[in-house]
C-alpha cells in the first residue's frame, strides 16, 4: 500500500541510536553501527524518531510500504517486557499496576484500628513486655498490610503485631525473636509473608526462632500475592 513512512539517511546517521530507543514500536534498529527501519509494518508513521535525530538524519517519505501492524507491535511488545531482566533482578522490585473495580459505595465509617501493642516493628520491640503475656505472635512483612484490603481484621486481630523487611533491613530477625519466643509465653505464631522471594527471609527467620527457643508452638503461614490474594496458608 502506499502510506507515509520514515527514511533514513545513512550518510547523516552517525550512529548514536537515540532514534531506536525514541521508537516506541520497535521498527528501529542498530545495524552495523547506522539506524535501519528493520520492520516496515512496525513503523506507524507518526515520526516519534524524527525529534530525537541530533543530525536530521530521519524524514517522512510517501511509498509503498507494508500497512502498519499494531497487533505485531504489541505482541513483540509484551515478548519484550517479559525477557527484559527485573530490577535488581528482584521480583519484589518489578513495576505493575494493578487495577480494581471502584467500590460501589465508600463506607460510612473507616474499619476500627486492631493494633493492640505498639512498636511493631521487629528491630523496635522490646524483647519482653507485659502484651507478650499468653499471646499468639504474628510476624509479618511490612507490605502485606498494604496488599491485603482486611489485614486488620483477618490477621492483626486478637494478636500481638510484629512487622519487618529483611531486603531493607540490616541483620537477621531470628536472634532478636528467638530472645521474643523464647523469653515470654507466646502461644502461637503466625507468619504472613508476601509471594515474593525476598520475603522468604521473614519466613525462614520466624521459623528458625521458633526451633531455636526450644518450644513446640502451632505455627502456620500465609503467603499473599502482591495484589493481595491469599495464596497459600
């Protein structure tokens, strides 16, 4: 078909490929060093190349050119995002957004506070106090309360709350809730972690505290997805 389409001027080109990282569609690649329209049927026409050329070696011209593919486009797309590596190589630090139905109504009043000893944190909380006293312990990652739309009520309720991050927090959690466990008489421990594998650490550590204090304690865990579904428990 004839439709308008980019030209590439490899005399003009010097190579410096920020037309390639412009072109959203990926029809732009570096090849022995010179920008090249690779994929005709990915080039939608628009330019978004044109103003990140430093010597004008891109223009439009008209000619016949495959029609633009926008469905190859976004498969190519997806095939992209998902062999790029991750952050830090880390699950935990991927990018998503997720999306929700809105509520049909808000709620008249905010759900009640179930936090019933404060600090939480791991690193903060003393080691004994009077709330340890016949509790049931739960340790949890500090995101799982973000994740999970009623972690107030199915998880901190009726429990004494300890949270912590082992990817951003210094040290290892299980001598200081080995100490915990070990020096109050804690009842039960529940351990709520999220999918992810750096949250392993929380997991391992409570569990390594719980054998260390020499107790035989019901414990179970829960494992939350990041858009806050109960996996596993």
């Amino acid at each position: 078909m004839l439709r308008k389409i980019i030209r590439i001027d490899e005399e003009k080109c010097t190579g410096c490929g920020l037309c390639a990282g412009a072109c959203h569609e990926g029809a732009i690649e570096m090849v022995d060093g010179k920008a090249k329209l690779t994929r005709e049927d990915y080039c939608d026409g628009l330019g978004d190349c044109l103003p990140a050329c430093p010597t004008g070696a891109i223009s439009f011209e008209e000619r016949e050119a495959p029609a633009y593919d926008a469905e190859a486009v976004r498969a190519a797309q997806q095939a992209k995002q998902a062999s790029e590596p991750l952050p830090c190589g880390c699950p935990g630090s991927q990018s998503r957004v997720i999306r929700r139905a809105p509520a049909a109504e808000a709620p008249a009043a905010p759900p009640a506070s179930q936090l019933s000893q404060w600090p939480v944190q791991i690193k903060l909380a003393p080691v004994r106090a009077p709330y340890f006293a016949g509790a049931s312990l739960l340790i949890a990652a500090d995101c799982a309360a973000y994740a999970y739309g009623s972690f107030h009520q199915d998880f901190i309720r009726g429990r004494i709350t300890l949270i912590g991050c082992p990817k951003l927090d210094e040290g290892d959690y299980a001598e200081k809730l080995t100490e915990i466990i070990a020096g109050n008489d804690i009842k039960s421990v529940t351990i709520v972690r999220m999918e992810v594998p750096c949250c392993g650490g929380i997991e391992n550590a409570a569990k390594r505290a719980i054998q260390a204090s020499g107790k035989f304690l019901p414990w179970q865990v829960v494992t939350l997805s990041t858009d806050g579904r109960i996996l596993e428990r």
